[in-house]
C-alpha cells in the first residue's frame, strides 16, 4: 500500500516513467518521410501530461546535422548521451547497442518505475521489450514514425504511438496551404485568382503531401470560415476564387505572413 500512496503523492496518481529517445531515428525518418523535424518540446509536454516522468535520455551521434537540435532536447532534458564511432565497423548500430546497454542497465538499479517508453523503430529492441514486460512487469510504450518502425517491435509492446500524429500531419498540410497562397498573394499583389482544387493540387505536389489530406484540411479552413469563396465571372463563366482572412488566422494563432520590404 505504501508504494500505491508514494506514487499518488509524487505524480498526482500518474505511473512513473523513463523515456529513451533513438534521436537518429526520429530525425532521420521524420525528414526522409516527411520533411519535418521532431517537435520534442511538443512530444516531452504529451508524455508529461500522461506520466510522472523520471527520467528522459537522448541518444544519437551529434558530431553532424543532429548538432542543430540540441539546444531543442537541452529545453527538456539535460542528459544527453553522444554515439559517435570513430569505427568504420558496426558504425548503423552503434547508437542501438549503447542504448540498449543502457536499458538493461537502468532496469535493475530502477524498479520502481512502472512504464518505459521507448522512442525507436529498430526491431533490435524487441528483446528489450521482451525483458521489460516479462522480466521486470512493466509496461512498455513504443513511440516510433510511422513506415519506419519494426512491425515485430510494434507486435512486442504493451502500446505504440506513431508519430507525425495526425494533428502533427493536419498542422503541416495547414501551414503548407496558408504558405502557399501567402507566396502567391505577395507575388500578385491580390491579383491572381485562386481556386480551390487549383490550391489542393499544387500543395500536394510541390511539398510531396497525399491529396486527400489536403483537401480535408482545405475544406475545414472552408467550414472555419478562415478561408471564404467569392463568386467572380471570366468570359461568362462562374469562378469560385478564394480570399483568405488573414487577420483571422493571425488573431487565432494559426498562421503569421511572412514580412515584407514596403
């Protein structure tokens, strides 16, 4: 009973959990797949609200691009643990085997801790998993980005998470719209007339999004009233054009336009 009321009064009855972080997964997939860079303030607030955290590491081999965001993971996390091998040999798996280490090892000076959390996509860490949930009886949380992780690791865990989130992805198809149009308002000076599909079209081709999520996005910035069809005629033709309420979007903290010389 002791334990049960200590866990109550440390995190307001959340479970205590360790997060280990694949920083070069993450990155390296989100970019690839995606073309974005990991949110972590955003992913450390999520886990935060779930879970009495501990512990939060980072691992990656930070001597190139990953340098850049360090100064993103020092925001949440002091605790940073570099990988980089100066071996031409086993040089891909490097970042897996100290990590892994450092589980196994965690583990046993740690019991009290009631959830891992586990941010990679290697099927490497299916027997860690295995020996948490089994071994240690501890729930197991797999974070990963979507079409780059294990589907054995997937099978393994007690939950997974995949990342873009769908609010994630809903966010980028929106800033690639208001962009979009942005860019092409400046360039005609309110001129050009713009239409709907016109928009989902370009947008799903010039930033390598699906085009169905364009449009559902489109369509709720339709329905928000954050974007409005103004009927126009050309050669006797009816044009749907669009004009978007940029204060609207401003004052809801949507979308800043970008500044321009006068």
């Amino acid at each position: 009973m002791s334990s049960i009321w200590q866990r109550i009064f440390r995190g307001g009855g959340k479970k205590r959990a360790a997060a280990f972080v694949d920083f070069e997964h993450w990155c390296i997939s989100m970019q690839k797949l995606y073309g974005q860079k990991p949110d972590v303030r955003a992913w450390y607030e999520m886990i935060r609200k779930e879970y009495d955290v501990a512990e939060v590491v980072f691992f990656g081999d930070f001597s190139g691009s990953l340098k850049y965001e360090l100064e993103k993971i020092r925001s949440v996390t002091q605790h940073i643990i570099e990988t980089q091998n100066s071996s031409t040999k086993y040089k891909k798996d490097f970042t897996d085997f100290l990590m892994l280490d450092y589980i196994y090892r965690y583990s046993i000076h740690n019991p009290r801790i009631d959830t891992y959390i586990l941010f990679t996509g290697d099927g490497h860490f299916t027997s860690v998993v295995n020996f948490l949930k089994t071994e240690c009886r501890k729930e197991v949380v797999i974070h990963g980005v979507a079409g780059a992780t294990s589907k054995k690791l997937w099978e393994e865990a007690t939950r997974c998470i995949e990342f873009p989130t769908a609010e994630q992805q809903r966010e980028q198809c929106r800033q690639a719209i208001l962009k979009n149009l942005d860019r092409l308002d400046a360039k005609s000076r309110g001129r050009l007339w713009v239409t709907f599909m016109k928009t989902v079209s370009t947008v799903a081709e010039a930033e390598g999004l699906p085009e169905d999520e364009i449009k559902q996005e489109m369509q709720s910035l339709v329905d928000e009233k954050y974007i409005t069809r103004q009927i126009r005629y050309s050669r006797g033709r009816k044009v749907a054009v669009l004009e978007v309420n940029w204060e609207k979007l401003a004052a809801a903290g949507l979308y800043e336009r970008e500044k321009r010389a006068k």
